[in-house]
C-alpha cells in the first residue's frame, strides 16, 4: 500500500516539477524524508541526465567500504566500477546508478527503516549522501552511500 502511494506521490511531482511548480505532496514522515525523496527525484527524472561518471563511497562494514570507486553510467545502467586509488576494476553489479540509490532509498521508506538520513543535490535531485539503518538492536547493519563527485557527459 504504501509502495502504491510512493510511485503515485513520485509521478504527481514528476508531473508537477516539469510544469513549473514546487510542491510537497504525499505523505509525510517525522523527518520529512518521504517529501524529500519525492522532490529530489522529481528533479532527477527532469534533469534528463542517463549519461555520468561518479565517485562514490560505500558507507558501510564490507568489501571497498569508504574507498572512492569511479561508477561509469551510460543509458542509466553502470558499465564500468574502478578503485580510484590503484585503479583496480570491480564488478558492476556492486554499484548503483541514480535510479538505484532512490531505489535503495525507497526501500527504505517502504520496509519502515528505524532511520533514514538523506541530503540530495539541490539542482538534479540525486542523493549525495544518504545512511539507513533498519534496527537499533542490530550491530553494524547500517549503510549508505555518498556521491563525492559526478559529472554528466555529453554525447
């Protein structure tokens, strides 16, 4: 139900967004991070970038986590993943694009996560840093990811 209600929100301020105006619509959770994903990503779909290359950082207790992998993004899907420092190629189904981080964001939302702390780029939308953690009674689950750069390309 209320995925249901996150991809109506969604497209309303998609809808919205392309027309001019800003509105906060949907439902709204303590933190106000449901209106903020909405927003963000309104500005996301809007922006018309499918085409980047990113360093990002994985926040978190696993393999790479807090190093800088450069994340190649072509037609929306990631085609390349390599250690800044060392330049060693990693597997892409590791990495995500945009689309994937709101994804894991949304996730979030709709499994009720105990804590969601996202900031998003003010002028595309995508998420620059965001941390999850679905349990206070577990140790070391929590994650999260941070864009430290990206840049569209031009085709």
């Amino acid at each position: 139900m209320r995925m249901a209600i996150i991809r109506r929100t969604l497209a309303a301020a998609a809808l919205l967004t392309a027309t001019g105006c800003i509105v906060f619509v949907g439902p709204r959770d303590a933190d106000g991070e449901l209106r903020d994903l909405v927003a963000a990503k309104a500005r996301w779909n809007t922006s018309g970038v499918s085409d980047y290359d990113m360093v990002v950082r994985a926040l978190c207790f696993c393999v790479y986590g807090g190093q800088e992998v450069r994340v190649t993004v072509r037609a929306g899907r990631v085609t390349t993943a390599t250690l800044v420092q060392g330049g060693q190629s990693l597997p892409t189904e590791n990495y995500y694009s945009v689309e994937g981080l709101f994804d894991l964001i949304e996730n979030a939302v709709e499994r009720n996560a105990k804590e969601i702390d996202a900031t998003y780029d003010s002028a595309r939308g995508y998420p620059r840093l965001f941390q999850i953690d679905y349990s206070e009674m577990i140790a070391d689950e929590e994650y999260g990811h941070e864009i430290v750069s990206f840049q569209p390309v031009s085709r």
